[in-house]
C-alpha cells in the first residue's frame, strides 16, 4: 500500500473516530434557521375555535393543538396555507365557508337519496 492511500485511510479512520465520539457542537454551516408560522395567531386572527380551524384545514383537532403547542411543526401544503390564513385572514375565512357550505350541502344530498337502486 502506498503513502497516500495509507494517510487517506487513517484520515477516514480518525473521521470515524470523531462520529462515534458523539456530536460536538455544530458549525456555523451547518445551521439553518426556518421560521415556523405561529398556528395559534394565526387562529385568533380568524377568531375560531380549535375545532373549526381544524374542520378550516382539513386537520384533526389533535393535529392542530400539537401545532400550537410547537410538538410538531406544519409541513408542506399545510404550512403555505398558515402563511396564506396569516396573510389574507378574511379571505382565506370566506373560501373555507364556501367549501365547507357545499361539502355540507353535499353530504345532505347524498343523505337524502340513500336508495341509489332506481338510479341503476
């Protein structure tokens, strides 16, 4: 074995060494600062309860109150509708009471014709 692959092997050795010392304090490169929308702000400027905030969403209540309590954080398509509910509040309130008003309607339709036979 050559000088240079020697030196390169020992170098991974100590590499592995260090890893398996546990983790020592991060650089400066390696942090990264992510804003995390306030999801309770966010309902009281809607000024709604957990449970319609949640049914607003699409979320469970539970899922909404671990979000406020910061043991979860928001992801994806979930947290750009925080960001809009933060922004545009009125209408973000107006476009749930349009779809959640036609879900209900919805539900009652297909409530009232439960008997689909005659349909066939």
């Amino acid at each position: 074995m050559n000088e240079d692959r020697f030196s390169r092997m020992m170098e991974g050795v100590r590499q592995g060494a260090e890893i398996l010392k546990g983790p020592g304090q991060p650089s400066d490169a390696c942090k990264v600062t992510v804003q995390v929308p306030d999801v309770k702000n966010i309902r009281d400027k809607l000024n709604v309860s957990q449970s319609e905030f949640a049914q607003m969403l699409g979320i469970s209540v539970r899922t909404l109150q671990n979000w406020e309590q910061k043991h979860r954080l928001p992801v994806g398509p979930a947290r750009v509708l925080l960001e809009v509910a933060a922004a545009y509040p009125d209408q973000v309130r107006k476009v749930s009471r349009r779809i959640l008003g036609q879900a209900y309607r919805d539900v009652n339709f297909v409530d009232q014709h439960e008997d689909c036979s005659s349909l066939a």
